[in-house]
C-alpha cells in the first residue's frame, strides 16, 4: 500500500524527470530497486568479504574469484536458450533464486576452492538475471518507450549503488567478520524478496506478439545477422570503456597522479549520482536524433573523458584534480547517452522467438569486456599512462565506426529516438 501510494504520485515526477509512467509495474520496479540496493552494498566488499572472513591470501582470492567468473561465461548462451523455450521472468525469477542461495552460503567458506564454489553460484544466478534482463524490459515496456525505460532503470540501479556503497562504507570501516556474514545473509534474502514480489503476473502490454515457429537453427541464424553482428561490436567498444571507470580509473587517479583517494571515491559518487539524476532528462533530449549517432555520439564523450585523463598527468595537482572530475561527468555524460540506445536496440531488434539467443550473444559483449579488462588495462597501465588511454580511446572509437555501420544493416538503428508510444501498425 506504502508503494503504490508512493509511485501514484510520484508518477507525474517522473514524466518531468524524463522517466515513463512505471505505476502499472509497481512489483517490478520494486523487485529491481532491491536488487539494486542489495548490488549496491555488495559490490565495494565483494573482495574484502573474503580478506575479512577466510584465511586466504589477496593472490588466491583473486584467483578463486577469476575462476568462478570465467567459467560461467558460456552459460549466457544456455540462458539465452531457456528463454527462448520458457519465458524471460521465469528465468530471472530462477536466476534470483540461485543467488540466494549461493549468498547464503558464503559463511561457509573458507578455503579457496571452497570460495570459488560459492562465488560462481551467484555468477550463474548473475548470468540468468542479466541474460533475461532486456528480455522482460522488453516484454513490460511499450515500442517507442523503451529508451526511457532503460534509462530509468539504470538510473534506479545507479541510485541502489549510491545508497548501498553508504552501507557498505560502514561494514568496511567497522571491520567485524560477523557484519559481513550478515550482509552476506542479508543479500541473500533481498533476492528472495525480488523474487516473491515477481511471482503474479506481469500486466499485459495489451499488444500480442506475434510468434514464429522455433527455428532448428537457433544461434546460427543469430550469428547470421549482419545488423546485430554490428551492433555487438558497437556494444564491445561501449562496453569495454565502461569497465575503465571500477578498473583503471581509481589505480591511475591514486597511484599514477597521486591524488588524494577522496578524488577517486568522488568520480564513482559523480558517476551515480549523475546518472541517478539526469539519465531521464539525457534520455528525453535524445528525442529525434538517428540511434547510430546517438551510439557514436557516445563513443566521442568517452574518448574526450580519456584523453582529459591522460592529460591530468601533465598539470598541476589542483588543477589535475579539477580535469579529473571534469572527465567524469564527460565520461558520465557518455554512459548516459550509450546505455539506453544500445539495450533498445538489443532487445527491439530480435525476432520474438529467438530474443533470448539475441539477447544472450549480445550479452558476451559485456561478459567478454569484464574478463578481459582487468589483464588489459592493468598491463597497459604497467607499462605507461600514454599506453592505456590511448587503447581506451581505440577501443571506443572502433565502437563508433561498428555503430555507423550497423545503420546499413540494422533498420531499427536508422530510425529516431522517439520516447513515446508507437501504437503497432493496422493491418
């Protein structure tokens, strides 16, 4: 009762904010608010949970968190298959479940093998959440509207951070084992929560969708689609440049320029609250511009934000610090501008009855960008500042180039964001 009078009025809100009117999706909304709040208090001690309660050394936590990673990457194309043959909130639903379960294991390990077995537990639950994620977007949103459901939703998860990483800041500085466990087991019963809260279901779009027979071809037929083969390069460069925000940027700002950790903890405050903020107001904006160039638009913010880093390097400590937080909001405003575009087009652009394969493959973008940032980026920065801002910007740039090819090929990335309903066409 407390929820659905809070999103009745709020609703008018968030249509200034540039957000859709989430008010017929209360539980879902919900559901993934928890889930945020829950991501965002376990996040910032997901490594030091192991320091603070396990005998193992930093090397051999890292090597039982590297292996319980890597090994559930090509699970992404079996939860592509499962909700192909179910449906995408069954999937997340499951996928929620296996991470309670895998959370509430946590206290019971303590040698490295044994964390490597309750780390990839809720890496699978991770895969299913986010393999059928843009699936169920997809599924509760409306054509048109899908932009700014996406960015409402990163917004929601950003602000989960903001407030989780608050939580998180006080069970680090307390350091007792028994408060980890406890956020551990708490956690774990956020994801039951989101779980029973998506039990009834869903409402109706009130457009039925139209099904095609499955095809016996299945990811060959995805991996056939030139238009979405670009669209996942275009994905790789967004993707691989997002990951320089958690895995190089606060190396390079403390230990590289020097600067005061404040500095650091400040570009991941203005990241979140940025986008908790404007991402509705960025996403309304867009409104008209081609989705290719709104992608490649992304790409240039992200490569300026590299290059103002590199160039930090160069000034005086004060006004290294002030370039520092100016190539966070370009970097933020970057994020902004990308996210949304790039899961509409993923979710939008798949036949019905293979939106999961789709959705799965392009899912190993980011998959394939997470494993493969920390060796690259760190070993570039090893070697000097100049090496890995210039691969950054590389990267982003070849992004861009996918995304204007991706035009040629995929209808739906020459067509505007519109940011209102489009009702389907009469036959």
């Amino acid at each position: 009762m407390v929820w659905a009078a809070f999103t009745s009025q709020t609703g008018p809100v968030l249509d200034r904010l540039g957000f859709p009117d989430v008010r017929r999706h209360r539980r879902f909304v919900a559901a993934f608010g928890i889930d945020a709040l829950g991501s965002g208090v376990w996040l910032p001690m997901s490594v030091l949970y192991f320091v603070a309660v396990t005998p193992q050394s930093l090397a051999r936590i890292g090597l039982a968190l590297t292996i319980a990673n890597v090994v559930t990457i090509p699970f992404a194309l079996l939860v592509g298959q499962l909700i192909d043959r179910y449906d995408a909130k069954r999937v997340l639903q499951v996928g929620n479940l296996v991470q309670a379960l895998g959370f509430a294991a946590y206290p019971l390990a303590h040698s490295w093998w044994s964390i490597a077995l309750v780390v990839t537990v809720p890496c699978l639950g991770r895969t299913m959440f986010w393999g059928s994620y843009s699936a169920l977007v997809a599924a509760v949103s409306e054509p048109g509207e899908r932009e700014r459901w996406f960015g409402f939703l990163g917004a929601l998860r950003n602000s989960g951070f903001a407030v989780g990483g608050l939580v998180a800041g006080a069970v680090i500085t307390a350091d007792h084992p028994e408060l980890f466990h406890a956020v551990a087991l708490l956690n774990a019963a956020s994801y039951l929560l989101s779980f029973v809260l998506l039990v009834p279901p869903l409402p109706d779009r009130g457009v039925a969708a139209e099904k095609a027979p499955a095809s016996p071809h299945g990811f060959a037929e995805v991996l056939g689609d030139r238009g979405y083969r670009w669209l996942i390069g275009a994905n790789a460069g967004y993707a691989l440049g997002s990951m320089a925000l958690n895995v190089v940027m606060p190396v390079y700002i403390v230990e590289v320029l020097g600067l005061p950790g404040w500095v650091s903890a400040g570009v991941y405050v203005l990241n979140t609250v940025l986008i908790g903020v404007l991402q509705g107001i960025v996403v309304r904006r867009m409104t008209g511009a081609l989705r290719w160039r709104v992608v490649s638009l992304a790409a240039v913010f992200m490569a300026i934000s590299f290059v103002l880093l590199y160039g930090a390097g160069e000034l005086a400590r004060w006004l290294s610090i002030l370039v520092v937080l100016v190539a966070a909001v370009v970097y933020t405003t970057g994020e902004m501008v990308g996210g949304p575009v790039l899961s509409t087009l993923a979710a939008e652009s798949p036949p019905e009855h293979l939106r999961g394969r789709y959705l799965a493959t392009f899912q190993l973008s980011w998959n394939g960008a997470g494993a493969l940032a920390p060796v690259l980026y760190l070993w570039l920065l090893g070697i000097d500042r100049l090496a890995v801002w210039s691969a950054l910007v590389v990267v982003v740039l070849l992004g861009a180039l996918c995304a204007a090819r991706m035009r040629r090929w995929l209808t739906l990335a020459d067509l505007p964001v519109v940011n209102r309903i489009v009702l389907p066409a009469s036959s």
